[in-house]
C-alpha cells in the first residue's frame, strides 16, 4: 500500500460505534485519540472496547461509570457477586464469550445482564433471540466482566473425567438381569466418561428444577436441554462422538431395550441422591 492511500484511509471519516461516541461526549477521550484506537482496532481484528482498555486510554472504572451516566443504567461491582449463585442455563456460554456479557437474574420476562458496553445493540439482539427474554443491563469494569465470562467458561469445559462428583449414583440393579447379548451391550457403553456426563446432567437437572431433558444429536453437533419453568435452555454441547454411547446408556439404566433403534420406548429409572 502507499503513502498516499496509508494517508487517505487515515484522513476518510470514522463511524465510531456508541461506546466511543459516549466516551467524547463525557470528555473522556478525544476525537483524534478514538478514530486511532478504533482503526488499530479494525485492522488487528478486536474489539474496540479490548483495544481502548488496553491501551490505557480510558480505564476500566472511568469507562464503567461513563457508560454507567450516559445510558443511565445501574453500576454492579462483580467482585461482590459469588459465582456459585449465578443462575445456570439461561444463556448459552459461547455467547457470553463473544459479547462479554454475564447474567446475572431472571426475573419474569427479562435477564438483568451485566456488560462493560451497553451500546453493543448486536449483543441485545443475540440475548433476545438466543432466550426469548427482554434485556435490562446493569455496568461492570471491563476487566472484572472478562474475568467472570473466562472463570465461568473454565467450569463448562471441564474435560468430561473432571465434570462429575461422587454424590450421585444409578441404580443399576435393572441392568443386572437380561440376556448375554445385553450385558455384552451394557459393558460396551459402560464408558467412564460417558457415565460421567450423564451423572452431571442428571444432577444439574435435578439441582435447576427441570421438568424434563432433551438430549438432541445433529449431523455434526449434539446439544443438551432442559426445560426450566416452561422454557427450553440450552445446558451442553457434548462432542458427537459421544451421541451411541449415550443412547446406549440411557436404554440400559431406563430398563428398555438396547438393540432397538427404530420404535419409541418408555422406560424408567431409580436414582440415589446422597
């Protein structure tokens, strides 16, 4: 590229997104210093609000309490909030990721979220459509919402020999009776990891009320869902590898039959909890 179109791009007006705008209206950042930072932004491919914290252009908390006065939305301290009572399954985590986001509550029909960038209006569409639920955002110091997202994402992708605790077992007298060829079938897909898994989704089911579970395999994906208080959540996204294994144990420890394939079932199970 030459100089002349190095200068020509650096001179074309830039259409700085709501959260720089806010910032130079507030006087916290002046109109040449966010048209650089938003075109180094641009040009190494991340997020205006990244390069703007990190560069140290504005800090976190004068950012906060800017977005705070200016879309005259709550300030929340995430310090002061315990991870372990953070509501489960109302926002898939791939999300939380990309728009740096963090929920909060439910409270009817609307998620309070947490988010350093309230003027991000893709992110509130993707919360809309992903939940079926209005969107009320409260402000954090950027710092502290990535590192909740990033502690929160650690404990979702627990490798599947990690993800399960020892308080929760089968009942697996059912699979104890049956034929030889079953009991072959029942060794078979007596899978450490597997079994792992479908403790822990047993378990958070029962810990969020679910009224029932979907276990649902795609051509290339597969995803759990409960539904919580009438609607369906998205809780897990298990590798599709997985998906035999997992119907096989299901059959076994729901009493049905494990070579079926193609009719519907009913089955039961006995579980110990304690």
């Amino acid at each position: 590229m030459s100089a002349v179109d190095t200068a020509s791009r650096e001179s074309a007006p830039v259409a700085l997104p709501g959260l720089g705008r806010a910032l130079i209206l507030a006087g916290k950042l002046g109109q040449k210093s966010a048209e650089e930072i938003y075109r180094k932004a641009s040009s190494g491919r991340t997020s205006f609000i990244a390069e703007l914290t990190g560069s140290g252009a504005v800090s976190a908390s004068d950012l906060a309490h800017t977005m705070s006065s200016a879309y005259a939305a709550p300030l929340i301290d995430l310090d002061a909030i315990d991870q372990q009572r953070l509501p489960k399954g109302l926002l898939d985590p791939k999300i939380c990721q990309s728009y740096r986001v963090v929920v909060l509550s439910k409270r009817n029909n609307r998620l309070t979220v947490a988010t350093a960038d309230p003027s991000d209006q893709e992110a509130i569409e993707k919360i809309k459509f992903a939940t079926q639920l209005g969107v009320d955002w409260v402000i954090a110091e950027y710092d502290k919402v990535l590192k909740l997202v990033d502690e929160h994402a650690a404990t979702t992708t627990e490798t599947m020999e990690e993800i399960i605790g020892g308080e929760f077992e089968f009942d697996e007298a059912a699979a104890s009776g049956g034929d030889d060829n079953e009991q072959a079938s029942v060794s078979e897909v007596d899978d450490a990891p597997v079994v792992k898994f479908l403790h822990k989704m047993l378990l958070d089911a029962f810990s969020m009320r679910a009224s029932d579970l979907h276990f649902e395999p795609y051509e290339h994906t597969y995803r759990v869902r409960f539904r919580i208080d009438g609607e369906l959540r998205e809780i897990a996204n298990p590798p599709i590898a997985i998906k035999d294994k997992l119907a096989s144990r299901i059959k076994v420890i729901s009493k049905m039959d494990i070579s079926e394939k193609r009719v519907p079932q009913d089955g039961k199970m006995k579980l110990k909890i304690g």
